[in-house]
C-alpha cells in the first residue's frame, strides 16, 4: 500500500478515535459547560487534521503531477482552507 495513503488514513483514523473519546467523555461529564470546553477543544483539532492529510497527500502526488497541475492542486487546497478558517 502506499506509504502515503496509509499516512492518511492512520491520521483520520487518530482523528476519530480522539473524536468518539470526546463525546463519551461529554457523556460522562454530564454538563453542558464542560461539554462545551471539550467541543472547543476539538475545534482545534479537525483544521490541523485537515491541513496534515492534505500536506501528506500533495507530498504523496509530487512526483506523479505535472508542476502546472501541482500549482493547481495547491491554489485549490488553498481556497478550502480560506473557506474554512476564515471568519464572515
């Protein structure tokens, strides 16, 4: 399998353990404050997520892309993130 694939994955895979651990803990905290401080939390987590696979897999395209289709792929990534961390 391909060594960046698999980097991928194992890193979503991380991301959603750490996802499920966060809501049974809410569960057991049993309180919307403290649900909310774990929810925080998490909002740090799912952006570097994103932006970690996103680097593994343009790092794992490199060789097989064309320098044009490469700045293509980038300017793309880019504007996701734009769309996602940018506020109003």
């Amino acid at each position: 399998m391909d060594k960046a694939a698999m980097s991928m994955a194992i890193l979503r895979m991380l991301s959603g353990s750490l996802e499920l651990t966060a809501a049974i803990v809410m569960i057991r905290l049993n309180s919307v404050e403290k649900a909310l401080v774990v929810n925080s939390m998490l909002a740090l987590v799912g952006p570097l997520v994103l932006i970690s696979t996103t680097a593994i897999g343009l790092v794992g395209l490199s060789d097989k892309l064309s320098p044009a289709k490469m700045i293509w792929v980038m300017a793309g990534v880019a504007c996701l993130l734009i769309g996602i961390l940018r506020k109003g």
